[in-house]
C-alpha cells in the first residue's frame, strides 16, 4: 500500500510482502546515511518520497513561529506552483493533522489550483511533530487521487513520525560521527604543522592538512602586502582548475571585498554556502566556470594584527555545522599561533646570524687592536732606549762642556797674564797686547757658548726625563688595554656560542 493506497490496500490478506510505506522507509533511511546538514536531510526526505511513490511534486515547509517557510522543493510541478503557503499546509499546522484536497477542493487554494492545471489530482499536507508541536509539514501532490478516510489519514501521521524519528537519528549520527573527524583533522593539522621550521612551508602544511582533513578541494593563503594594503597570493594547494588558478595568482583583495577581504575585515571566519553571491569577487565567474561551490575564509594573525587569509573551496555545495565552525575556529588559532612561532624563530635565526657576523668583525678589529697594541709596547720599548741612549749622550757632552769651560777659563787667564806681560814689556809688548785681548774675547765667547750649551743640555736632559716616563706610563697602559681586549675576546667567543644556538 502505497501512500495514497485505497482502503482494499489495507486488508492483510492481501500483504504477502512488507506493506510498501515500509519499504519507503527502509529506502528513506538508507538514503539519510548521506546526510551532511540540516538542509540536505530535507532534501533525502523529500527527493527520496517522490521517487519511491512517483509522486508530482514534493516540498518541505519550515515552521517558524508558527508561519510556514519553504525549505526545498522537487518534481514535475516545481516551475508551476509559486512559493505562496497553501491552504492545505496552513491546515496541517494548525491541526496537527494531515489534510487532503483533490480537484473539488481547488477553488479554495490558488496553489493547489495551479496543481491542478498542471495535471495533479490531489493533495496531501502532513505535519511533522515533536513535542506535540508541528516543527514542520511535507506537502505532496500526485495524479492519483483517492479520498482518504481517518485510517489512511491517522497511517500518514504515523508514517511521518517514524520518518521524522529516522532523520533525527540521522542527523545526530552525522553530527556525532563529524565532532569526531572534527577533532581528528584538528589533530591532524596540530601534527602537520609542528614539523615545520620555514614560514612558506608552514602556510602550506597548513594549507594542505586542512583542506584534506576537511575533504576540500582547493586552498589558497594570501598574505597582506603592507606598502599596498591589500592581500596577495602566497601559496596554495590542491587544484580548481587552470582557468581558476590564472585567475587566483593574479588577484588581490581590498579589506572588505571578496572571501578573503571580508574575512579580513570581520576578523572571522566566513562562510559562503554559494561562490556566484560574491558579485564582488574576480574568482567568482572563474569558480562557477571549475565547478566551485562553496566557500570559507579565516584570517591568519599575529598578536593582534592580521597578516594573512587561508580561503578554501569546495566542488560540491556544502553547510558548515556549529561544531565544524568551532573547529575551524580552532584551527585557525593553531596555524596563526604556529605560523607566528615559525616567523619568530626566523627573525631570531636572522638577528643570530647579524649577531655571529657582527662578532666576528669585531674578534677581528679586537686583533688587530692587540695586534697594534703590541707594536706599541715594542716602540715604547725601543723609544725608552733611545732615550735612555739620548740622556747618556748628553751627559757625555755634558762633560766636554765641562772641559771646554776649563780649558777656556784657563785660557781667560792665559790671556790676562799676556796682557800683563805686554805692559810691562813695553813699546815691544803691545802687539802681543792685542793677540791677549783677542785670545781674552774668544775665550768669554767661549765661556758664554758653553754656558748656553750645558743649559740646553740640562733641558734636554729634563725633557728625555719626561718622555721616558711618559713613554712607562703609555706601555702600562697598553699593557693594561691588552688585557681589557683579552676579556672582550672572551665576551665575544660567549656571544658567539649563544648565536649559534639561536640559529639552529
């Protein structure tokens, strides 16, 4: 018996199979195994009774405080009927009972009427209940019409709990079976990112495990070019095709436009269950063309800035669950935590690597500071001897000054005594008079140019003095700077193994 059998249908005398509204069952629970949201166990439900019964025309109605909405509709009389609620569902809600309505029944519902002139029969509007409150109602149309009576009636009501029983259960098994591969591509995207020390390939591990894990298609990471303010192509993984791809490295988004850019801008995860709304954004014509569906962004930060965007996209269309949002949401902590770890370990590697070279400019200029440090204290030492020499010299002529001195105090006097000699002598005397008073005028400027001469001598002597302990006084120094620059050689071979490990 089907589900608008007759009543002889019902004898079971006449039942040697299963009735077939079990059968419909058994194949309506097979079917809701392919359950992925809310929306598409509408869609089994639906798509699945107008199969089985080769029916016209399905459609599910939504109750939103108590005002039907449609869900989704299928059949032959889709392009016919308009989207108005029918008299028939607004029964069902209300009663919370099937209603029926065949051609006599037309003129009161404009819906059931536009069924008619396509070629229905009859209608039928059954609610669907939960806690006595009708959550929602199927509406059918057929080409075959029977009048039910309170039986077939009171069957259809039955037919629907149970059906409404399988696609809860349905549902719940997918949302319980999706947590759990939630948790594993987590699980999955913490491992594949935890091996990686390079930013680049960080981003594309991140890319690659989460559109695996999560059964994408394709995934792109764009990062924000900070001169332009815009976002750009970095890297991507899996594929949409040639023509989407082209389109993809060619492409930047402003904050605000398109996926990526309102992600950006909302600093959140966006969902786009269809790619063709995004009228702003130069993929979407190519991404139709691929066979793009859906799509969801997340931003990538650091700290609390946003460097970047992960987009990824499906071929099929695709709703995300609250746990799967929560998940992304996680995973979109993880990679921009990682990532941020990763580009941190390289801006440190970079500052070990300048600390390393500039450790080793300056061991080289320490070396050849001590390098010159030693000339110093070398010269020092030749100019102390020299000076040393210098003082001995001139106490060596110190001493002929002495002599000379002598000799010409002894040849003032010489002189003295010839001028003596001269007078008494006479007339005769006085040539040897004016030889004595020459010999007497050499020997004062004798006298006088050795007296000049010990002076300069005596400060040149002091001066020698001066410089030779200038010169100590400077080799002390030295010394002490040579062992100041054995420390600072230390100091640098410490830095030197601390950039080391920095940089690995």
């Amino acid at each position: 018996m089907g589900l608008f059998g007759s009543r002889a249908q019902t004898e079971p005398a006449v039942q040697r199979t299963p009735p077939r509204d079990v059968e419909a069952l058994e194949v309506l629970v097979d079917n809701l195994e392919s359950v992925t949201d809310e929306a598409s166990s509408w869609r089994i439900y639906a798509s699945t009774n107008l199969e089985f019964y080769d029916l016209e025309y399905v459609a599910v109605w939504i109750v939103d405080h108590g005002a039907p909405r449609l869900e989704y509709e299928v059949g032959r009389l889709v392009q016919a009927l308009t989207g108005t609620p029918p008299s028939l569902v607004q029964q069902a809600i209300r009663t919370g009972h099937a209603a029926y309505a065949d051609q006599a029944g037309a003129g009161n519902d404009t819906r059931l009427a536009a069924a008619v002139r396509a070629g229905a029969k009859a209608g039928v509007a059954v609610p669907i209940t939960n806690a006595n409150r009708v959550n929602a109602v199927m509406e059918y149309y057929t080409t075959a019409a029977t009048a039910p009576d309170a039986a077939l009636i009171s069957k259809w009501g039955a037919i629907a709990r149970v059906a409404e029983q399988a696609r809860v259960a349905a549902l719940t098994r997918f949302y319980t079976q999706q947590v759990a591969d939630d948790r594993l591509a987590v699980t999955k995207v913490v491992a594949a990112l935890g091996n990686t020390t390079d930013s680049k390939l960080a981003a594309r591990a991140a890319l690659d495990a989460v559109r695996t894990a999560f059964h994408w298609a394709y995934g792109s990471f764009w990062q924000i070019d900070e001169d332009e303010n815009v976002l750009k192509f970095a890297v991507e993984s899996g594929t949409a095709g040639e023509e989407f791809k082209k389109v993809t490295l060619a492409a930047t988004f402003a904050e605000g436009v398109g996926l990526s850019g309102r992600a950006w801008r909302a600093r959140d995860l966006v969902f786009v269950r269809d790619i063709g709304q995004l009228t702003d954004c130069v993929r979407a014509p190519a991404a139709q063309r691929a066979g793009v569906r859906s799509g969801v962004c997340f931003p990538v930060s650091s700290g609390d800035r946003i460097i970047g965007t992960m987009d990824f996209f499906t071929t099929e269309y695709v709703d995300l669950s609250d746990s799967r949002m929560d998940a992304l949401r996680n995973v979109q902590q993880l990679v921009s935590q990682r990532l941020d770890v990763v580009r941190g370990a390289e801006t440190a590697a970079e500052n070990a690597r300048a600390l390393l070279d500039t450790v080793s400019r300056l061991r080289t200029a320490t070396a050849d500071a001590s390098h010159v440090a030693d000339e110093a204290v070398s010269r020092a030492s030749d100019m102390t001897g020299d000076v040393a020499s210098l003082n001995d010299a001139s106490a060596a002529i110190g001493d002929v000054i002495q002599i000379i001195s002598s000799i010409a105090d002894q040849t003032n006097l010489l002189a003295l005594n010839a001028t003596i000699e001269a007078a008494r002598a006479g007339e005769i005397g006085k040539g040897f008079a004016v030889v004595a008073g020459e010999v007497k005028e050499l020997a004062r400027e004798t006298a006088d140019a050795t007296k000049k001469v010990s002076e300069q001598i005596a400060a040149l002597q002091s001066s020698a003095e001066s410089v030779a302990g200038g010169i100590r006084t400077t080799s002390e120094t030295i010394a002490q700077l040579d062992s100041v620059q054995a420390r600072i050689v230390e100091v640098l071979e410490e830095q030197a193994e601390m950039a080391h490990a920095f940089e690995h």
